[in-house]
C-alpha cells in the first residue's frame, strides 16, 4: 500500500500572531505534496482525495514569549477543533500534535491553528531549516 496523498509544507517566513483568537497557520511552502492534496497558496489546507485514515502533525514554536504556557496549536477538521496540544513549559519549545484522521476522500480537510494569551502579537517561527521551522503535514496510514 502508498502512504499516499502526503504532504509537508511550512512557514517561508515568521507569521505575527494576534493574542487570544484562532489563527489559520499559513503553511505556504511546500516541501513536498505528493497527491496535490495540498493548498498552499489560498486556504492552507490538506484535502486528501483518497479516503482513509490519515497521521496528521503540526509542530510550532513562538519566537519569543514571556508566558509559554499560554500557546496552543491545534488541528481543525472541517472547520472545527479537532485536537489541540498546549505548551506546558516556561522555556523556549516547539510545541507538538499528532493525531489519526478518518477522511473521506471527497470533502474531508483539515487545517493548522494556533493561539495564545500571553498579551499583545506573537510571531510563529517560520524558515527552512528543519530544526527551526514550524511544519504541517500528512500521510495516509491505512486504506479505507
């Protein structure tokens, strides 16, 4: 069986996060999609068309922030919360979330989130180095 449609795509650059709402992280570079699944460039989303359960990730790290405990990055599935992982440190962490997705293979999506309370803006960091970079991504697990 294919691991197929997959994809991996991150920020090209940092992205400001206004405090206390939800924001859609704009994974706008592809570092690979295989399926086309992937928007990278409108709505940021992971269509799959083939359905099956799915390994879904999202990995994030606020540059700076005096409260580190107060940031979230969340999974949404077709527009609604889905699974959230909150950092619980008060150091400099990239933050986690992996979850398995049933997707239909027709209008199932699933998007990355984040949000904090710390006051003020907050910039996810972005880039091209895997250490560094904040990344979404996908890969089917099963077949339906």
């Amino acid at each position: 069986m294919k691991m197929t449609p997959a994809f991996l795509a991150n920020l090209s650059g940092d992205q400001t996060i206004s405090d206390t709402s939800y924001t859609k992280l704009t994974m706008n570079t592809e570092i690979f999609d295989d399926g086309g699944c992937f928007d990278s460039s409108s709505n940021y989303r992971f269509t799959p068309t083939t359905a099956g359960k799915y390994y879904v990730y999202v990995k994030g790290r606020y540059i700076s922030q005096a409260d580190y405990d107060n940031n979230v990055f969340n999974i949404f599935k077709n527009g609604s919360n889905y699974a959230e992982a909150r950092n619980t440190s008060r150091y400099y962490d990239t933050c986690f979330i992996g979850v398995i997705i049933d997707f239909n293979g027709s209008s199932d999506y699933v998007e990355a989130y984040t949000q904090h309370s710390s006051g003020g803006n907050q910039d996810i960091q972005g880039g091209t180095t895997h250490q560094a970079r904040s990344e979404f991504g996908a890969y089917r697990i099963i077949g339906a």
